[in-house]
C-alpha cells in the first residue's frame, strides 16, 4: 500500500461522484484515512467469524419479520 493513500482515494472520489476532491472539509476527512486503514490492517487475521458475539444472532432473529 502507498505510503500515502490521498492521491488514490481522490481519484476513486472523482470516478465515483464526478466531482473533484478535495474542498476543505473533504481535505480534513482524507486525513482521517491512513490511520484508519491502519487500524484494520493490524485487525488481518485477527479475528474470526466465530468471534462475532451470540448476541449478533439473537438480535437478528429479533428484528425479523413475521412470517405472513
């Protein structure tokens, strides 16, 4: 991964929308990447879908329709 991930997320942005990044506040949310991106590559093979928490699955089964 590039050291500095700015240029390639500005391009995605203006593949996706058409719109040429960054304003100002787009600029200060781009900052926030790297970090985060960070973060989850230290996450890699770390976790496992059985770590998701059983109360995942209740919570599902809550928010279910009823059957008609």
């Amino acid at each position: 991964m590039p050291t500095d991930p700015t240029p390639e997320m500005m391009a995605a942005i203006r593949l996706w929308s058409g719109v040429d990044c960054p304003n100002p506040a787009g600029a200060r949310a781009l900052e926030d990447f790297p970090a985060l991106i960070a973060e989850f590559e230290a996450l890699r093979g770390t976790m496992l879908f059985e770590d998701e928490p059983p109360a995942f699955d209740a919570a599902l089964r809550a928010e279910q329709e009823p059957q008609a």
